[in-house]
C-alpha cells in the first residue's frame, strides 16, 4: 500500500463529498436532523460529515444517495455527468438564501431547451 495515503485524514475528494452533501441537503430543504435519522447516526455525525471532519462510509454515502432519491455519482458528477473540480472555489457561497432559490427554481424547470437557453442568458448577463 502506498505511503501517501493516509489513514482518517480527509483527502479532496473527501471535502467535495462533504461540501456536496451539505449542498444537497439545503438544496432539498431537509435538517441535519432528518438526514441523521435516515441514516441511523447523530446530529453531531452529520455535521461532521459535512464539514469534512470525518469521512463518510460508503454505505451510508449510499444510503443517503438512496433517502435523497439520487445518484450515489452526485456527490462526485454534475448532473451533466462531468467530474467536478476538486479545487472548490470558496469565494462562492451556495449556502446563500438567494443562491439556493436559484437553484431550487432551476432544478425545476423540465424542458432541457428552456434551461440551456435560460443558463446561456445567465451567463451572457454574467459577463456584463
């Protein structure tokens, strides 16, 4: 086994776990209590795996994937099935309240056209 990997320390792809797991839960609007409660573990626990502060199994990472009714590929893909940057950029906050309506309005729009056309918009005004 290689020297370099090391034991309980939480690695990039650790972090971008977490940060997705925190992304999704707000994102969906659940508690960390609900989350705990589906996956049979503490408040504490969650707040942990959320923070990167311990590292998540892979069987609760599936059965959270399950409560959530996603993909376990998720908390590693964008939905458009690209790998995410393990370089998060931290200037961004998701967690803002006006950030996640975008998100969730979004999300739920189901004509793929209308949001392709709508994210081109977005990123044209972004520009200016």
């Amino acid at each position: 086994m290689s020297e370099n990997i090391s034991k309980g320390v939480a690695n990039c792809a650790d972090k971008l776990v977490a940060k997705r797991i925190r992304t999704i839960r707000l994102v969906k609007g659940l508690s960390q209590q609900q989350i705990a409660q589906a996956l049979g573990v503490s408040i504490q626990q969650v707040q942990k795996y959320e923070k990167g502060a311990n590292r998540i199994s892979s069987g609760k990472l599936y059965d959270l994937a399950k409560f959530l009714g996603m993909p376990i590929t998720c908390f590693f893909e964008q939905h458009d099935g690209l790998p995410l940057d393990l370089n998060i950029n931290n200037n961004i906050n998701l967690f803002e309240k006006d950030i996640l309506g975008l998100i969730n309005s979004f999300s739920s729009i189901n004509n793929a056209k209308l949001r392709k056309h709508l994210l081109a918009t977005i990123n044209l005004i972004s520009k200016h």
